[in-house]
C-alpha cells in the first residue's frame, strides 16, 4: 500500500490539471478537424483515448521531470517533499514506472492512423527534454507550451492525416495561452528559483508580469478569432470568446498577485474549466451553422 501510495504522489494522478490542460488541446483539434455529419462514435472514441493519452503521458512526464530535477526539488520548499528528491523512490524504480506507463502510451497510440503515430513519436524529444530547459533558458514556458499543445495537431491529424494551416494556427496561438498560465504558475517558486539559479518567463518578466501575460493571452484570443471566421463558425461561437476574453483578462489578469501562492495557484487552475468552455465553444460554433 505504500509502494501505490508513493506512486501517486510520483505521477501526481490526483492532481487533474497537469493532465487535463494536456488534454484540452486534443480534444480541440479533434473537434475542429471532425466531420460532425458522421457518426459521433468515433468522437467520442479519440476523445476517450486522447484522455487516457494524456493521462498516462502526464504521468510518465512528471517521472522524467523529478528524475531530472531531484537535485533542484531538494531545494524547494514546494518539492522537496516529492518522492524521488526526498529518497523514498529510487530511480531505478522510478524508471521502470516510467517505461510501463510509456508501454500503454504506446498501445493507446496505434489505435490512431499512421501519421498520428508517426507525429506523436516526433515529440516524444520535446516531451522529455523540456525538464532541462529552465537550466540553460529563461523560455522554458515556451518549450512546454510546444508540448503540451502538440495534441492539438494530432487531434486533428486523427481525422485528417494531414497537418492544416488552420491546425497549425490554433497550435500557434494555444502556446501563448500555455506561456501565459505557466509563467503564472511560475511565480510560486520565483524566489527559490533565483537562489538556486534556475531560469524561468516568471523571473524574466517579473517586473511587468501582467503586461507580458496580457500579450500572451491577446495573440491567443486573436487566433480564436481567426479561427472562427476561416471556418464560418456560428455568430454564438464569438459570444463565447467575449466570456472566454473576460476570463482571461479580467479574472485571470486582474486578480493576479505575483506575492500570493495561493492567488497564482487558484487563476493557475482555473485554466481547467478554461478549457473546457473553449472546447464547448468550438463545439457549439462547429455543430450550429
């Protein structure tokens, strides 16, 4: 009980946010790529498996990342405590667990056409490495962003096994809005993370940190819009993006506090239900013509 207690806390399954904002991305470009006419079993189906993707990707994500980042974690009041930097997992272990949940990644994967397969397997660099950046870059928001969104582009390749100009956009403009929410999310650790000399958008802007996550969210706000009109997407869509634009810059902006934990934190995950009103926005402004 111990051994699964400690392999929770390692893969942080109870912590949605770090696999579902994985997962929004996949399931935009699913919806934004599928043929609504057709049967909705297949949607629903990728949808099912990109979650179960994301979950276990996520998963095996966070392994790699406390196997890179023990040293660092050890000097963090905030993760400290985590299983591999506190001495409770070996890395041995640790890496048996991240081959097992990479192994059923992997089976979930060849349930997609062979370009999604072959895109997917073209990230996996990204994935693994981006643990590394904050060592050498004061970007690596931006690194995650690539990650986290690729499932954007094989949502839509599941459908069309291809990658579209439209497609791409959306990925485009969806690295802003993760550059944006994680340098939020960054400001929990800014002091630590300057003592310690690891390098972070949150250090780098935090003398104007509202400013530059304003024009984050601005270009991400502007690919929605274009996204809408190149696919004639319903008047109600552009009603959501003026709900979508308030919550991004009057409750997320606004309220922001740089010296608050818990403020960082709670606009931090409110980028969840973020996700789902965009999702449900694309849907709507899809389906209603």
């Amino acid at each position: 009980m111990n051994q699964i207690y400690l392999f929770i806390q390692l893969t942080r399954i109870t912590r949605p946010i770090g696999y579902m904002l994985l997962f929004w991305p996949c399931i935009w470009g699913l919806t934004i790529g599928y043929d609504f006419s057709n049967d909705i079993k297949t949607f629903i189906k990728f949808g099912l498996l990109f979650f179960f993707g994301s979950v276990l990707m996520r998963s095996a994500g966070c392994i790699i990342n406390d196997i890179l980042d023990k040293d660092f974690d050890t000097k963090v009041e905030r993760t400290k405590d985590r299983p591999i930097a506190s001495g409770k997992i070996s890395i041995k272990l640790s890496l048996v667990y991240a081959s097992m949940l990479c192994i059923i990644a992997f089976m979930v994967l060849i349930q997609f056409n062979f370009f999604t397969i072959v895109l997917a397997l073209l990230s996996m660099p990204f994935a693994f490495t981006y643990p590394l950046m904050k060592r050498y870059t004061y970007w690596p928001q931006l690194f995650l962003g690539i990650t986290f969104n690729y499932g954007l582009i094989l949502g839509w390749a599941s459908i069309n096994s291809e990658i579209g100009s439209v497609a791409t956009i959306f990925y485009f403009g969806a690295i802003f809005w993760t550059l944006g929410y994680d340098t939020i999310y960054g400001f929990q650790d800014i002091k630590d993370d300057e003592i310690i000399g690891v390098k972070s958008t949150s250090i780098k802007f935090k003398k104007n940190p509202k400013l530059f996550i304003l024009l984050c969210y601005l270009i991400f706000i502007l690919t929605l819009i274009y996204l809408g009109i190149f696919m004639n997407f319903s008047k109600i869509y552009y009603g959501g993006l003026i709900i979508i634009s308030m919550h991004l810059f009057l409750f997320q902006i606004k309220n922001l506090d740089i010296s608050s934990h818990k403020s960082c934190l709670n606009i931090f995950k409110s980028n969840n239900f973020l996700g789902l009103l965009i999702f449900l926005n694309l849907l709507v402004g899809k389906i209603i013509q």
